[in-house]
C-alpha cells in the first residue's frame, strides 16, 4: 500500500503545482495613463488593458503607446500598473477612454 499512498500524494501535490501556474498564467494586468491629441490640445486619462509581458510601466508604455497612435493620441505617462482589484475605482474617472483601446 505503501507506494499507492506515495503515487496518489505525488499527484495530489503535481495538481496543486499545476493549479498554481495555470492561476499565475492568466493573470490579468492593466495600466492608467495620460494622453494627448492636438491641435487642438485634448488630453484624457484612460484604462488599458495590458498582455502579461507588459506588467511593469517601461514594457506598458511599449504597448500603449502605439495603440493610441492609430487613433492620433500621444502618450504622455504611464501612472500605474495593477491587476483587476483596481479596475473599479478607475472606471468613473477613465469614463469613454475605460478599456477602449
């Protein structure tokens, strides 16, 4: 019985590990920023949703950065980066540039 115990605590524990990395995986990742468009001068604050290789604020403004160029904006900075826990209070304050590009 013995190496049955030992098998079954090993798969219990690779589930455990594997469960863990998939969790890891898809972790989400968002930043809040500052543009500009001009002439005539616009600015907004925006939230943006980033991939998982851009989860620091020198790989985000990588990615922001063009996406806001297809729409003739220019990113000023990049304020934070942070996970879906802040999403909420962003919203209001982010209001048409929430999630939108």
């Amino acid at each position: 019985m013995a190496p049955s115990i030992q098998k079954l605590k090993t798969g219990i524990a690779a589930l455990a590990l594997a469960v863990t990395f998939a969790g890891a995986a898809q972790a989400e990742c968002y930043a809040d920023y500052k543009a500009k468009q001009e002439p005539p001068l616009r600015l907004h604050y925006g939230v943006i949703a980033l991939p998982d290789s851009a989860c620091s604020v020198a790989a985000a403004a990588g990615v922001i950065a063009p996406r806001l160029a297809q729409q003739g904006w220019t990113l000023l900075n990049v304020l934070s980066i942070f996970g879906p826990e802040g999403l909420a209070e962003r919203k209001a304050s982010a209001g048409a540039y929430y999630l939108s590009f």
